[in-house]
C-alpha cells in the first residue's frame, strides 16, 4: 500500500481523508454535517457546468480555464470559479498562471481559493503538493473523499458561475461529482476529431445521459491546422468526428476550436488564449461557443 | 450507486467481480488460490513492460500497439501480448483492426485473448462491452478486480513480451498493475513536449521510482510537424521537453516521435504505422526507440 498522504497534506491546513470508505458508499459516508455543508457552499454558486471527455489530452483543461476567462471578462469579474478535479494530473494552476500558490487558511479553520486574473477563483489538488514531481497514488475512495471535501470546506463564496475540469473518463471523480452536486447545470463534452476519440466520448455522452445529467453539448477540439508558413489546411487529427457524434446521439454540437501553437504557448505561459489573441480564428470559434453556452444557460 | 456490471458483463463468461473490497486492501482480498493462478500466469511471459504518463492523450495507446506490432513484426511472432488496462476508455482494440470482437471461452471457463494480426494477442474491457456507447461506471475497486482477472483468468500462454496500457495518471489501474506485478521489467513513459504534460508526467517518474519498478526510459511523443505542402517545419506543440524531463529526473529518454497524420489515420483503420509507413521519419524514430528498449531488455 501507498500512503503519500503525509508528503501531500503537510504544507497546509486542510483536513486530511480520515476514513477508510467502501466503494461506492463515499457519497453517503459523509456526516450529515458535512452534507448541509456542501450543499450551503453549493447553494450560493448559481450555475455549475462539468467539462468531461472521454479520452484524455483532448484539451478539457484548456476549454476549462478559457471558459472561465471568457465569462469573468465578459461582466462576471470577481464570480467565476473552477475547481481542478484531476487529482492525479492537476494542470488549470499552471495554465492560469498560478502554480506555486498555497490554498489560504482563516481564523476558524476555513480555506479559500486561490484567485487568480479576472478575480477567478481556483482549487486545485496543485495547490496542495509540495512540488511538481510528487505523485498522487490514491485509489478511488480517497479522491472521493478529496473533492467532498472541496466543494464543501472551501468558502467559495458568491459565484455566478463554477467550471469544474473533470480528469478523463467515467470512474471516481466524474461520477463523485456528479452525485455530490445534483442540481449541476450540466456537462460539456470534449473530443477530438479522431475515430478513436469519438468511439469513446460516446462513452462520456452515455455516462451523463445514464446519471440524468443535462448534455450542454460537444465541443471538437484540435480540428483542423492551418500552416503557418504556407496558409495550407491541414487535419491533422482529422475534422468533422465531433458534430458526427452529436448527431449520432442526438445531443447538442458546440462547435470546434482549430489547432493553434499559440494556445500551447499561452498554456505553459499561464494565459488564457482568449484573453490574449483576440483576433485568432480561434478565439472567434471559441466566442461562439460561449455564446451558445449563455443561450444555455439562459444568462448574458 | 451506478451498477452497470450487468449490461458490462452479460455478454461474456467472465466472472464479475463479486465483493466488494475496501480501499487498499484489494490485491491482498485475492484468494490464496487466485494469487497463485496470476504467479504461474505471469511466469509464463518473459517480459512485462507497462506504459504510462501523466497526462492523457499523449499517444500512450498509440505507442503500445507499434511496440507490440514492432516486436512481434521483427521475429517473435505469436509471442506478443497487449493488456488494455483503460477501464474506461478501452482504445486498443480499434487501433489493432479488432473491434467487435469478444474473449472467447474454453470449455473448462478459461478464457483466451482476442488474436489479431502477427499472432498480437490482446485482453480489453473493450472485448466485454455491448457497444461503444457503453460506459464503465466504475470505482476503483472493481477496477482492480477486472485488472486481477484480466492477469490471473485469462489464458495468456507462452509469451516473450507483454506490453500493459494503462490509463493516464497514479491512481487504482497503475498502482494495481505494479502491485500485482511485482517482476514487471520497467515502465515506458510517453509525455508531450508542452510544459504542461511535462509537469504532470514527473509525477509518473515519481510513481514508478516510489514503487520501485524501474523506468526504461522517456518518449516524447508528438515532438514537432512538417508541414507536407511546404516543408516547413512546425513546433506545434514545442518539442524538446521530453528529454529535458529525462535530464532533470535522471532517467533514460528514449527519443522523440513527431506528428505525422498518417498515424491518426492509422490509428482509426486498425493498423499499427510500424507495419505500414516503412519509410515515413516516423517509422524511424520509432525504429531507434525500439532498439534502445531491446538494449533495456537484453533481448534481440
């Protein structure tokens, strides 16, 4: 057995998982205290969307922290939230430029979030690792337990909007999340163009559909490449898979975001791209996606 | 509590996973009789290497199916096998050209991989599930179950290599792989060239060196384009920070793979781009990638 819990949790306050939880029982293993809790901080957070996928790397976190950036610029300042629910590979502090930050204990033991540009408000398993290297080897139940604890010992505080990045798949953390916020707005479902990747999001579609959770749509990202250097189109991960799925499975198309270096760049530098290149095909797909997001939503 | 056990498993014989084991404790919950059937299995097979990262998406899948078809093309013909150790979301059988295909029973309830091209044979969730929709709702424990039977039921035979996929992260399916793998050769890491993926793939490194299972070495997958209408050559995603990780850690980098989109399409037709683009700057990154891993192994 692996026991990292004393490396991760010694540099700060927060309540280390005490029990040892069965499988699925973690949801309802919490005190009752700790549920009035939950859904107290959940209550003052008006709208809370999931971003999923099925495979990994296709730009979840990305798509998350450009959604947070996208609504706190456009008139949320100060009440937007994300919380990075990928124990195992937390990457929204590097991408929003707040890697090395602490969570911050008050007086009566509560913690806050990290707030980053646009007064976003960020949680993170990042922000409790003494460093990049250290691993996360946990099962399933502690990471429960971990984002119990998130949602609800963390004073969140007013927020009009919380994003929450989910790691891939449809294990521990999707479905925790899912059965700790029942009132969530819904999901937004990212791929790849590849076959591959949309043999699996149907996966992700299923998976949200079978837990009554409302599909906000599907966003195909990394579709299509323009050459810098010659304007050539190029797809590279192939184009199109993304609206296909959504048709297959009768579930709202978001749109697709081109690929562009600029992002990656923009990632490791800690910039949201849509802060920053605002005149790119890419930002302009992005703004249609938020739009239809909003219509959603219902909110402006 | 999502029980999809039945919809998962009614297609096969294979037995589900039957109590319910609490956190850790699931490789010490097999039986006597259970762990002694997983050491005579996996006695039989010469050399168990896993592949792992950080992040998801960086090609993990995509690199075991080219090492299994390149050491299998190259003189070990029907002595390759492939664990897909994604629960949930299985991709190995679409890229090896066997989808649709399910584990086949003997008469006296063994079951036996799936046998696809060069005598490859391949154990996935994927071969137990009615359709692509079908999600794995699953924590971890029953997870580390089907991993358990996958290594100690299925008829694996005399086998010179087996190369393990498993799902991006350090959660329950890589830690129950080493755990229940105590003579495994090594872990292949494969990383992007992003600071991103950098970051989270030290938390792999860490993984294995915590674990002591040795790490043959960094790959560092999607290192760079050339653009095929003009030349020009395109660090999309940078390239570089593979080995830059390697250096740092003080493991192997085993080299770089650039993007090629004949592997995407590759990849979706089933066919591993070692046995096809002989000539492609791809083929030959891998080719020397592969040399160093026999130079690891000590075999030819």
């Amino acid at each position: 057995m692996i026991n990292t819990e004393k490396a991760e949790l010694k540099d700060c306050e927060f309540k280390k998982p005490s029990s040892t939880p069965t499988e699925h029982a973690a949801p309802n293993s919490a005190t009752t205290e700790q549920k009035q809790r939950l859904k107290m901080k959940m209550s003052k957070i008006k709208h809370k969307i999931a971003i999923i996928s099925g495979k990994g790397g296709v730009g979840k976190s990305t798509v998350t922290v450009n959604l947070a950036a996208a609504f706190a610029l456009e008139g949320h300042t100060d009440k937007v939230g994300v919380l990075d629910a990928d124990i195992h590979g937390p990457c929204v502090p590097k991408m929003l430029g707040l890697k090395g930050h602490k969570l911050i204990g008050g007086p009566d033991g509560t913690l806050f979030p990290v707030t980053g540009k646009q007064g976003i408000k960020v949680v993170s398993m990042d922000f409790l690792l003494p460093n990049d290297e250290a691993p996360v080897i946990w099962r399933g139940p502690l990471k429960m337990r971990i984002i119990q604890q998130f949602l609800a010992d963390i004073t969140w505080g007013d927020l009009d909007f919380l994003f929450i990045d989910l790691p891939p798949g449809t294990g521990d953390e999707p479905l925790s999340v899912m059965q700790l916020i029942p009132d969530i707005d819904g999901v937004v479902i990212v791929t790849m163009p590849s076959e591959v990747s949309q043999a699996v999001v149907k996966k992700a579609i299923t998976f949200a559909k079978q837990l009554g959770v409302p599909v906000i749509g599907i966003i195909e990202n990394m579709s299509g490449f323009v050459c810098p250097e010659c304007g050539a189109k190029l797809d590279i991960f192939k184009t199109g898979g993304g609206k296909r799925v959504a048709e297959d499975l009768s579930v709202p198309y978001l749109g697709k975001i081109p690929i562009d270096p600029a992002i990656c760049v923009d990632s490791d530098s800690g910039t949201p791209f849509v802060a920053e290149n605002r005149t790119s095909p890419t930002v302009k797909a992005f703004a249609e996606i938020v739009t239809k997001i909003k219509q959603f939503l219902k909110v402006t």
